[in-house]
C-alpha cells in the first residue's frame, strides 16, 4: 500500500528512459481520476481513449503499468487489462448485475461449527511457508508455472484420500499470460449448475527483482487458507447442494489477467454464479478489529451484508470469535473486480483497514517472518467455511450417507416415528422435505428415538433428514398417508 506520491526525481528519470527505450504497450481501463493525472505525470506514454463515469479506457506503456500499480491506492494494479481496444471501450459499459439465486439464510448450525472447529492454523503456516519457498511466483517465471501444478497436486492428493467422485480439479490455460490458474470443482448434488465461488492469485510480484517476489502475505496467505477450507470439507464429506468452486488464479498482479479470462468465460456461457468471494491477503493483522469488508461500488452490498450477517451469527462469542468493520479497496483492487465486472455479485473481505494492511507487500520483504502466525488468516478460513457452507447449502434430495440399516422409520398416525440403532450417534435435528425439496419442518432431537408429528401436512411422498451429533446427515424416504 503506498501513497499516491510520484516524485519530480523519479518523474524525469523514468520519462527520459521510456522515451528511448518505447516498450510495449496495452489496453485497460482505470479509475478516470488517476488516468488524468498519470496522463499529465506521462504524456509521450498514455492514451486515454474514453471516459465513462468514474471509469476511464486507457492505452499505456508496460512502464507507466507499473508506475499505478506502485502509486495507486489501491491494494491490487489499480488497473483492469483488456485485451484489445474494442474490450476496453466496451467495458466503460457496465453489464448489468446478475440477480444471485441464493437466499442468504442462515441455517446449517451444526455442521458449520464443526467444520470450524476443524480449522488448524498450522496447516496454513505451512502452506505459506511452502509458497514463499518458490522464491518468486511472478506470472512470466517458471516458478509460477511450477506452483500451480503443484497446487493441484495438493488438491488431487486431497480428493484422492477422500475417495470422493464428485470432486475434481482442472488447469486453466490463459491467452494473456504464460501461467496457468487451477480450479477445484465440488459438483453440486441438487443444482449443479448454479455455482457458489471463492478464489485468491497465486502469483506474485515485486517493484523490483522479479526473481525475489516471495509473496507470503501477498498471497499465499489467501491461497493457504482456501486450501485448509478445502481439507476441512473433504474431512467432513461434505455434500453442497450447489456446487461448489475453489480458484487460485494467475496473473493477478499485472492487471487481474488469469480471473478476468475466467470471469469473461463463464458471463459468455451464462454460468449461473450465485455468488464470488475474494481472498487476497489474510496474513497480517494491521488494525483494530480482524476482517474488514471492502464497500467499493463495484461490490454487492447485499453480499457484504450477508457476510456480516455470518460473522454475527457464527463468530460473536465464544472460541471462534473475531471482529469486523469496513474500509475500500480502490478501482480494480483484487479479483473479485474481475466478476463483478461481469456481472457477478461479488465481495472481497480484507486483512486491515485500507492503509493499514501489510507495507512490505510487492517486495522482497513480504515473508512469513514478518507476521509470523496464522491466526489472522485462521479467521479468514472459519468466514469462508460458513459463507460456502450456507451459500451452497448440503445436499437435500440425497442417498443415505449410513447403511439402510442405521435407522428405522414408520408414519403411523401422519407422525413419522424414528428409532436409530446403537452403531450411531444420537440425532440431533430431524427436518422433513416435500417433493420440491422445500425443507416445511425442522426439530431438535435428543434421543436415539422420537418422533415427529406432520399431521398439517398432505398425504404424500416426503424425505426426513437426520443430522447427527457428529455432523453426519443422511436421509430416508416416506410417504405420508
Ligand atoms: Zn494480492
């Protein structure tokens, strides 16, 4: 996070050298208010081709590229690429927001809670510690190449222990950057086609060496806790009902390239994504309270509110509580732009207030050492467990997770009568679904044995989902006479 500050001195320095050396240039869009001023700080180096309410097209050297990515305020480029100058100009034309199909309730209590009390901070140390260990994951290096196939390695090893079908990676192949993204698909079991997203960049960068750009808070700290997110839910065998994906994208440093492509992508296809949540940055503890949610215009405020609402429910009191309040990122701040740019709803809570976050990020300085404890990021991992939990909900419609034989049951009287057998844990919460897979009754149970009365109800075919103490859940068919 720096200050917007050029210097007279590093001005006329860098004008001499651009001028001789003309190096390539590219199409983004930008804040319109920085693109007047670096087109008066640089005139030889920038085009600005459109402007559009706050929101300008520009033409610019690699070399001013950085010089916004340095002086912005902003946490990310402070700068969107576009690939050509026809998706520039036709960014400046907003594309409508998509309505999101989930209905931000709260609801999965039990699982929820186990799943955070699962969460290990060593785990995201470790990983942290892993990623600074390539050195640099600039986007042109090889090293970056090398973290992202190591990356789904660790998510293939993962699925591979789970013995889960229903859950597989891919790479993502770019044409605006030789590095790949990776994304791991939880498929949803009742509608996979609506898709519930999270995702931080792998890559990194820094001001300087290229070669030493290590990128612990920046962000490996976002990809290390989207990974313990991942391992909690496979340990838990969760089911979603939508699916569910978890992204690490390239070259988020150089104009948000790997995200944009993807985003751009699943708009063109009409992918139904119900909502997209960003980590970039968890590792560093700078202000007063613990997680700050990013209030830009291009996010959706509805989003936000839910996921304030979760920490209200969730992380109030007790062993899994932390703080929140709100700050702003800045035009083009972090992926999460890329899928509101598309129409997404999208939200990108933040480590600190703006200006406040990490000063040693984009140099050879942003290590582990320097916040040295994953406890900052462990609060990251417990809110993105709670919003890909309740946004995509566990399987309704399902087969039994148990034998047939774990529990009995029979309607007599329009009430439905349940007795578990002694190799399972008591119930904790028995809730019933009509056909359409609308949950109309849900009951707390504290017996190997009750019942539940449904005599409001039609005569009809129903399915009763029992959840265990121990988090399990599994279903039985029963008609309603
Ligand atoms: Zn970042």
């Amino acid at each position: 996070m720096k200050k917007f500050t050029v210097g007279i001195f590093t001005f006329l320095l860098f004008s001499i050298a651009a001028i001789a050396q003309n190096g390539t240039s590219f199409y983004a869009t930008m804040d319109a208010e920085d693109a007047i001023s670096f087109k008066a700080l640089y005139p030889n180096e920038m085009q600005i081709l459109d402007s559009k309410d706050n929101q300008a097209a520009v033409f610019l050297s690699e070399e001013v590229a950085h010089k916004i990515h340095d002086n912005v305020r902003t946490h990310g480029p402070g700068y969107i690429f576009r690939a050509s100058e026809e998706k520039a100009l036709l960014a400046l034309n907003k594309v409508p927001r998509r309505n999101s199909v989930i209905d931000f309730t709260i609801t999965e209590d039990i699982l929820v809670n186990e799943c955070l009390d699962l969460v290990n901070g060593q785990n995201i140390e470790d990983n942290i510690l892993e990623l600074q260990g390539y050195g640099t994951r600039y986007h042109t290096k090889s090293q970056a190449v090398q973290a992202v196939m190591d990356q789904q390695a660790k998510w293939d090893d993962m699925i591979l222990a789970s013995g889960r079908t229903d859950v597989h990676t891919r790479i993502y192949n770019h044409v605006n950057t030789p590095m790949p993204s990776v994304i791991l698909t939880i498929d949803g079991a009742d509608t996979p086609d609506e898709f519930v997203i999270i995702g931080g960049h792998i890559d990194s960068t820094t001001f300087g060496n290229k070669n030493d750009a290590p990128g612990a808070d920046d962000n490996a700290s976002g990809i290390s806790s989207l990974n313990e997110m991942v391992r909690v839910l496979l340990v838990k065998n969760f089911v979603p009902s939508r699916s569910i994906e978890v992204m690490a994208f390239a070259a988020e440093e150089i104009g948000l390239v790997g995200s944009a492509e993807i985003a751009e992508e699943y708009a063109n296809n009409g992918v139904q994504v119900a909502a997209y949540v960003q980590f970039d940055m968890t590792g560093y503890k700078g202000s007063n309270s613990d997680i700050y949610i990013t209030t830009d215009s291009y996010n959706s405020s509805q989003l936000n509110d839910y996921l304030t609402d979760l920490m209200d429910h969730y992380n109030d009191s007790g062993a899994h509580s932390f703080t929140y309040s709100f700050t702003q990122c800045g035009y083009g701040c972090s992926d999460h732009a890329s899928w509101a740019d598309n129409g997404y709803a999208a939200a990108f809570p933040f480590e600190a207030a703006m200006g406040q976050d990490n000063p040693n990020i984009h140099s050879s300085g942003d290590v582990y050492s320097f916040f040295n404890t994953p406890d900052h990021a462990v609060k990251f991992t417990k809110l993105g467990l709670e919003f890909l939990i309740e946004a995509a909900k566990p399987r309704t419609l399902s087969v039994d997770d148990f034998s047939e034989n774990a529990i009995s049951v029979f309607v007599k009287d329009k009430t439905l009568n349940y007795r578990l057998n002694n190799t399972v844990s008591n119930v904790k919460e028995v809730s019933v679904y009509n056909v359409t897979g609308q949950r109309i009754i849900s009951e707390e149970m504290n017996d190997e044995a009750g019942s539940i009365q449904l005599q409001q109800f039609a005569q009809g075919f129903y399915i009763a989902r029992f959840t265990l103490e121990n988090g399990h859940a599994f279903t039985k068919k029963f008609i309603l006479n």
